[in-house]
C-alpha cells in the first residue's frame, strides 16, 4: 500500500486568484494572516489581495517581511504577528519562502515547539492552522507538498521539516502572477522544478502515482522553460510551466526528492545560493553518478523530455546528462566557482555540508546511496566543472 498526500483543495488557471475570496469561504475561512515578502508589498500583488479579500468583507492582517530562504528568526517575527490577532489560516503568498514560512507559521501557532525540534526525522502530522498558498513563481511546488525548510541561522543549516501538518488545505495555482518574473528568477526556479520532477521519477520512493505526474511535469517543462526566460509573456509557457511545477510538487511530495536536493540544502545555507540555482550546479553531476543504479528510469525521463529516442537505456541516460549540461549553459548557471564562492571556504566546509546532506534524509532515497566520501567528491566535482 502506497498513501497519497495532496493538497486540500486547488484552483489552477489564469485568473484564478480571483477566486479566493469564494475559495476561503467555500473551506469556512474567515480570518487570514497573509504572509509574504516586501517584494509582493511593493510589486502590489499584497495589496491585490487584501482588496479582494477585503471586497467580499474578509479583512486580512499580514506579515511582508519574509527573508529568502527562511530564518527561525524570521518565522519568530512572523509569529509576533499572528498572536496579535484571532487568525484562523496563514496565507503564503509568494515564492517558496513565504509559503515556507507561512507552514512554518501555521504549526507553532497551535503546537508550542520549535523549528529545530520540528526537522526531520521528526515527523508533524498533528495539523496547525490551515495553510493557503499562493505561488507567485513556478518552481518551488510548495503548494503542494507536506514539507517545508526552514534554517537555522546559529548553524547555517537548512532543516527539512516533513509531515501532514504542512500540506496546504487549499491551493491557488495562477500562471498569470508569474509573467512579470525576471529572466534568472524563471530559470532558477524552473530548473527547481525539473529537477523535483527528475528526482520524484528515480527516488526509491517511486509509485506510479508519483510517477504519472512527474513524466508529465518534464514533458511541460522541459520545452517551455527556455521560451519562459526569454519571452516572459509568452503565455502558453508560462503555463505550462506553471502547471508543471504544480505536478512536480505533487510527485515529489508522494515519492521524495533524493540526493540533488539533500546536497544543494547545505550550499543555500551556507553560501546564500538560490535553492534552484544550486539544484542545477548539481543536477548533471549528480545524474551522471547515479546513472548506473537506474539506467531505465533516467532513460524514461530522456525520453519524456525528448532529448533520446528509442534505443538502448545507457544512450538515452547519457543524452539526459548532456542535455542537463546543455541547458545549464544555455541558462548561464555558473559553477560555484563562477558564483564567486570562495575556494578555501568551500573547501573548508565539505566534511560540514556533506554530513548536512545526509542528515537531511534526501540522499538516503537516491537510486546510488551515497556515502561522506562521495558526497565530498561531486561536491568537488561541480567545482572542477567551472
């Protein structure tokens, strides 16, 4: 028996965000605290929210200070917040931070603990307040996934935190808020999304549930992501690619992410790369390693993606990989080296990071299992590439 987690309830299409007035009362929600960052403040989405909210006579409070990859200080100040009202649901209205934040949020607001003693192993299936999430990228699947990462800022860690308590109870899936990202916020978070697609497809974790969507995902992605950067208002794209990282949030919320993402946590935290930035140094290097513990299934994503055709598995997992590498060019996503990072640093915390990466879990459902010493070597590999 394989359980499935999905979110409570979604609306997904253009114009959809007009419906969440009708969505909030259609699940008994009347009292809101959104949560986002001083982007969304400024870029007047916020404030699109709150007049609609406020137009069906739903009065929001909100927290617009959520800072990129999410703090435990951050989440204590969004929480100042919410105890200064009678909040019945958190709003993250955003990118992958605020949506993080506000999971984060909507657990501590019933349960009195903190994010350290929430990461995993630990396992927080004893719900918090409802959680509503409104992507405003296409990347971070976050509005469909019963995790959500948090670091912790006297460490440099990134804590995964997993369980039924962080997956949204409705979801607004809108590709329309997406056609004003700039070129390197699309392809970062873009390639975010491929990568929990092809991560969800080769996991340990695999079902053909999970499976079903992640093929679908790579088959969106993969042919729309380039057009999305170069002519963000292309349309078709953008919702394609919208939807595709909605389905990559599902399967890898049903099956995991695996070794990409348990490396690529430890270089957000400690260098302050973007999430999906880091994802896509690593991606090649860490397909090519893998390959041999699951030659079919990367020749499934090759040939969902059409970079092979038919012929023999090993062919088609080989042209993934020069594809991968291809795209990151095309891309322009630099090495950690070419990020600026800087050597005698990154060198210094390889034994840290790698211990990181494997605590995280993520690793453990990789088709090769890693161990320390492998780690550390693609971690130097992927400086090497640059």
């Amino acid at each position: 028996m394989k359980a499935l987690y999905l979110p409570g309830s979604l609306r997904v299409g253009g114009g959809s965000i007009d419906s969440l007035p009708d969505a909030l009362r259609q699940i008994g929600l009347r009292a809101p605290l959104i949560v986002t960052d001083p982007f969304m403040a400024k870029s007047g989405v916020l404030d699109r929210v709150r007049s609609l909210l406020g137009a069906a006579g739903i009065e929001p409070r909100s927290f617009a200070d959520v800072v990129p990859d999410p703090t435990v200080a951050s989440v204590g100040a969004a929480m100042a917040v919410l105890r200064g009202g009678a909040h019945d649901c958190v709003i993250g209205l955003g990118g992958g931070s605020p949506i993080d934040t506000a999971k984060m949020v909507s657990v501590l607001a019933r349960h009195d603990t903190s994010p350290r003693a929430l990461r995993f192993p630990h396992v927080q299936d004893v719900p918090g307040l409802p959680v509503v999430a409104i992507p405003t990228t296409a990347g971070t699947g976050s509005e469909a996934t019963r995790m959500t990462i948090i670091t912790d800022e006297a460490t440099q860690e990134k804590m995964l935190c997993v369980g039924l308590a962080y997956l949204p109870r409705l979801a607004i899936v809108d590709f329309e808020l997406t056609l004003s990202k700039p070129w390197r916020l699309t392809a970062d978070t873009g390639l975010d999304a491929l990568t929990h697609a092809i991560e969800a497809y080769v996991s340990r974790q695999h079902n053909p549930f999970a499976d079903a969507l992640a093929l679908a995902a790579m088959r969106g992605i993969w042919p729309n992501i380039v057009t999305a950067c170069t002519t963000p208002a292309d349309r078709p794209a953008r919702e394609a690619m919208m939807l595709g990282a909605l389905q990559a949030g599902m399967a890898f919320s049903n099956a995991s992410v695996a070794l990409v993402h348990g490396m690529s946590r430890p270089i957000g935290a400690h260098f302050h790369v973007a999430h999906g930035l880091s994802n896509a140094m690593l991606l090649p290097a860490v397909t090519a390693w893998s390959i041999a513990a699951a030659e079919a299934r990367y020749a499934d994503c090759a040939r969902a993606m059409g970079v092979a055709a038919a012929g023999a598995d090993r062919d088609a997992a080989l042209a993934l990989v020069a594809a991968l590498d291809a795209m990151n060019r095309r891309l322009e996503v630099p090495t950690p080296r070419g990020y600026g990072i800087d050597a005698e640093r990154w060198t210094a915390l390889l034994p840290l990071m790698a211990e990181q990466a494997i605590a995280s879990g993520s690793p453990g459902n990789n088709p090769l299992v890693p161990d320390a010493v492998s780690i550390i070597a693609l971690y130097r590999e992927i400086w090497d590439r640059g």
